[in-house]
C-alpha cells in the first residue's frame, strides 16, 4: 500500500494539487448496511474509456488507481493494523478489456481467471493506494464495447464499501492546443489567448466545460454570459486566495477528429501587482458532475456579457489517444516587477516587573506585486524576532518556533531569546502580516532592545530577491525606552496588562478578507496565531507543476506522493 498525500506546507512541488478540495474524480460506492469496527471507502474512477485495439501493434493501457479511504482525522494513531483482502471481480470485462497489475506497493496482488486479489496489512489514516490497474482494449472488442470492475473488500474488525469503475472501448478524446503566451512581460500587457481544442477520440461530445484558472496576478475582463467566475478555488483550500476559476459551458457537438477555436479569444492581461504566475486552460466533457468537480465548493457570479461560441478548424486533430493528461495545459508568466516588505515594531516607554506587554510585529507589504511561489509551495521567507533583555515570552504565535540566541534548535518554545516565524507561500500586494507576542517582564532594562527582521532563509544572505529596499527589513522591539520602534513604513504598536499601561497603542493590522496564507496562521493580524492580513481583495488557489491527474479529469493542481509502507510515512 502507498499513502497518498498532500505535500507538505512549504515543501511542496508544485502546486500545489489533489489540488486541493481538489477536483478529484467521482466513484461508486455502496456503503454497508451496518458496520462493525472502522469502516474504509474504496474508490477509484467512475468511468475509463480505453483506446480501441489497433490493426497493428500493442494496444495502449489505461491506468486505474484504485484506492482506500481510513476516514479517521488522526495521523499519529488513527492507523488500522490488521490484515485486509480486496477482491476485483473481472468478469464483466470478458471480451472487452484485458487486465492486470501495475505498481501494487507492498500488497500482495496477483489474477487468476477473471478474479483479482490484493492483501496487505495496515490501512493508514486518510487516502492511500491500494494497487494500479493496466487496462486496455481486448483483441476482437467493438466500439461502445462496456463492462464493470466491481472492487469489495474484508477484514477482520472493519468494514469496506464497494465500488466499480466502468470500462468502455473507445470514446471522446478531448485534447487542449498550448498558447505558446510570452512568458516574460511587464506589468499592465495583455495577450491575446486563441484557445483551441480537438477532439481526438472516437465519439461525439454534446457539450464541454473550458475551465480557466489564473493567479491572482492575471486580469481577464471578458465577462461572457455563458460563463461563470469566482474569486478563490474553494473552501479549504490552501491558495484559496491565490487564484480565480472561469468555467464556461460551450455547446455542441464537437465530433471526432475535428479540431474547435474560440470565436473571441480571452484576454490575459499581467496586473500592476503581478509577479510569478500560473494560467492553467482546460476542456472537459460538459456534466453535472464535471460541472460540480471544476467548481469545487466555490461561490461563482455568472457573466453579463455576450455568448462565448466556438468555430470549428479545418485541421485534422493532432493526436491519437485517450489520454486525460492532455485536456490541460499551463502557462507560466513573469512580470518584471519588485514587491516591498517593510518590518514594523513596538516601543513601550514604561513597563514594570511582572507586567505583561501585548506586542503586535511583523511586517507589510508595500507592494506594488504580490508573491507567491505556487509552483514550488515553498516558503517566501521568514520573520526573524530577537526579544529585549529582561523580557520572557508568555504567548507567541503558532507560526512562530523558538531558538536559542544563535539560531539552534529548542525544545521549550516559551521563554526562547529568538523566534522564527515562517511567512508561508503566498503574501498578497496589500498583506499585513501581523505576529502577535505576549511578553512579561522580569526585569527592568532601560532601552532593552530586541529586533525584528523579514529575511531570507538563509541568514548570512538575508536579502529577498523580490525586495529592492532591505533598509525598512529590520524594525525595533523597545521595552521602557523612547524608540519609535519602526523603519520606514512601519507604525508601532503595543500595550500592556497587569497593572499600568504604557507605550504608544497602534491599529497597525487590518482584518483579512480572505483565508490564511500557507504556514502562517489566521490571517487576522491580531490573534494568537499570527499571519497575513489584506486590505484588499483576496483571491486563492493550488498548484500546478509536478501535478497528477485526478480520476475524473479536474484540474492536475495537487502534487501527490507516494511512498511505500516500509517507509512508515
């Protein structure tokens, strides 16, 4: 068995992806009538259309995941450790398609006539793989030739449910042409974008879905009535402010081998905040359930505009397979353009012994671009706080881990001299990332003075390579002195508890109108988890590079890794 996975915040590749409520594929299941002990889901696509036996050569396989939900929300201890049996029944295929096992991880799988059998020992907590299927088109097998594999499985001390992928000899092909955009632009231009798609397969498509998504960088102003736009990807997701969808139901038909242009292309346009950006372009065969995929639980606003049509091309269709990789593509684009992180402090003048002081730091962005490392998922920077003399920290934010003075590991994480504080992937144009500390003092030190720092991850390279003007990276954390606390474009904050009140207070932080930022906390600037707050408009997503292909054909967001049982991870 193989545990699927979301890569981890800040050391993801690309994109992030599956994408996150990710647009993944939908499965028949059937769930039991009652249950005894924990009960586990299996799952894997609804349907697999194969590419028909050629006159000639090999025929091509199609590959089916099959897999295992253990629904339990613990990581640490919600694994099942008995023995499982899953059994796929491959009679429906007899004279249709040919079956057998691909990468099985550490499951025991093996056919014999038409009846499958995987067993193995452990079903972790979450998603994992139960065995890859090859399937492809028996010799002799007809167009719309269709047959079930039906998957059940047993253990001692659970339950499985059900489920059957439908397997059908031939099929629509959608297959998406590549723009070919500049990838190097300047903030403010647009391109043009002719989006064309064929039909490569061996049926007719009533209708389809072209799905846009774009980073928060790129503007389309078009507003096509038959279309439907929403800021964010859904609910839940970790770039969920990074990234705006289009969907748009096109309408048939769109026959095999031909090849369809858009009648207007869109527009992509690099905003004044634009940086590093992603614009991904899809096509699908239009249904309720693909329609429910590509939205993802997010809110849309239809267009008011006037019909987006298609035309179709003389040009024969370029490919000649079954193959959901190809529906996608993706664009890269680079804006020259530099973004602003200025570090902001505290400056309390008066603060006795045993009082408690209330120290929201951190820093903004001055803008004019947003950055967000989506394809990576990695980690903008840090924040790096180096707390006054005679001072203890009492509460700090979840994003913060404390170090010793020189920057070594610490198992307690209050009372720490120094505190790294992760950014996370994604810090909007107008963000304030705001790190609320609670500070009590021990001892009176006049003009006790710590520091806080927005820098690289590498210390002896702090600079940001985004950020022209490291002068405003450093700020000042004051205790009983007269500093202002701040550089340039930093307004300082702070306040006390336990007996007086002392320093300048500061409303430094707006609240966020979208999600938190990846590894950072809430994004509400004043609690106490820390992180990003904007004044603007949020706009979210996943990932892109480095994706896999979800059953069902949503989008390839979300990179999910494999690793075997031996690797105990």
């Amino acid at each position: 068995m193989r545990r699927l996975s979301l890569p981890a915040a800040g050391r993801r590749s690309a994109t992030a992806l599956a994408v996150a409520g990710l647009f993944a594929g939908a499965v028949l299941t059937a769930a039991p009538a009652h249950a005894d002990g924990p009960v586990f889901t299996l799952g894997g696509p609804a349907e697999v259309g194969l590419r028909p036996y050629p006159a000639t050569g090999k025929p091509q396989t199609t590959t089916v995941d099959v897999t295992v939900n253990n629904p339990s929300e613990d990581v640490e201890n919600g694994d099942f450790d008995g023995e499982y049996t899953v059994t796929f029944d491959l009679s429906a295929l007899a004279g249709v398609a040919d079956v057998t096992f691909g990468d099985t991880g550490s499951s025991d799988c093996k056919i014999t006539g038409t009846t499958g059998v995987c067993t193995d020992y452990g079903v972790w907590a979450g998603l994992s793989s139960v065995a890859e299927l090859k399937v492809s088109a028996a010799k002799g097998s007809k167009l719309g030739a269709t047959g079930d594999i039906r998957v059940s499985g047993t253990a001692e001390g659970a339950t499985f449910t059900s489920f059957a992928t439908k397997v059908t000899v031939g099929g629509p092909d959608l297959v998406m042409k590549p723009l070919n955009l500049k990838a190097d632009v300047k903030p403010g231009q647009a391109q043009r974008a002719p989006i064309t798609f064929a039909n490569a397969g061996t049926s007719s498509v009533d209708g389809v879905l072209l799905t846009l998504l774009h980073s928060h960088g790129i503007e389309i102003p078009e507003r096509f009535s038959n279309c439907e736009y929403s800021d964010g990807v859904g609910p839940g997701n970790e770039f969920d402010n990074a990234y705006t969808t289009v969907v748009c139901a096109l309408e048939g038909p769109f026959e095999p081998g031909a090849v369809y242009e858009l009648e207007k292309p869109f527009t992509v346009k690099a905003a004044d905040h634009a940086f590093i950006e992603d614009f991904i372009y899809r096509v699908n065969e239009d249904s309720p359930k693909e329609r429910a995929a590509q939205r993802a639980g997010a809110a849309f606003t239809p267009g008011t505009g006037g019909v987006l049509g298609v035309k179709k091309q003389a040009a024969p269709a370029r490919s000649a397979d079954l193959d959901p990789w190809n529906n996608q593509q993706e664009q890269g684009i680079r804006a020259k353009n530099t973004a602003d992180f200025a570090a902001y402090g505290v400056s309390v003048e008066k603060a006795a012994v045993g009082e408690t002081v209330k120290a929201d730091i951190g820093f903004r962005n001055q803008g004019p671009a947003w950055i967000g490392y989506l394809r990576s998922g990695e980690s903008i920077g840090l924040v790096d706080v180096k707390i006054p003399q005679g001072a203890k920290v009492t509460a700090k934010p979840k994003s913060c881990n404390g170090v010793t003075a020189s920057g070594g590991e610490r198992d307690k994480q209050l009372g720490a001299p120094r505190y790294i504080c992760q950014v996370g992937s994604v810090v909007l144009e107008d963000a304030d990332f705001a790190l609320p500390f609670e500070l009590t003092i021990e001892k009176v030190v006049a003009d006790a003075t710590g520091t806080v720092t927005v820098r690289n991850w590498h210390e002896p390279e702090p600079a940001l390579q985004f950020d022209p003007n490291m002068a405003n990276n450093t700020a000042k954390l004051v205790l009983n002195g007269k500093d202002s606390g701040t550089t340039t474009g930093g307004t300082s904050g702070g306040s006390t508890t336990g007996g007086s009140t002392g320093g300048s207070t500061g409303g430094d932080s707006a609240q966020s109108t979208g999600g938190t930022a990846a590894g950072s906390g809430t994004s509400t600037g004043g609690t106490a988890e820390g992180g990003l707050a904007s004044t603007g408009s949020t706009a979210l997503l996943t990932a892109s590079a480095a994706a896999v292909a979800l059953a069902a054909g949503g989008f390839l967001f979300v990179a999910v890794r494999r690793r075997r049982a031996t690797t105990g991870a």
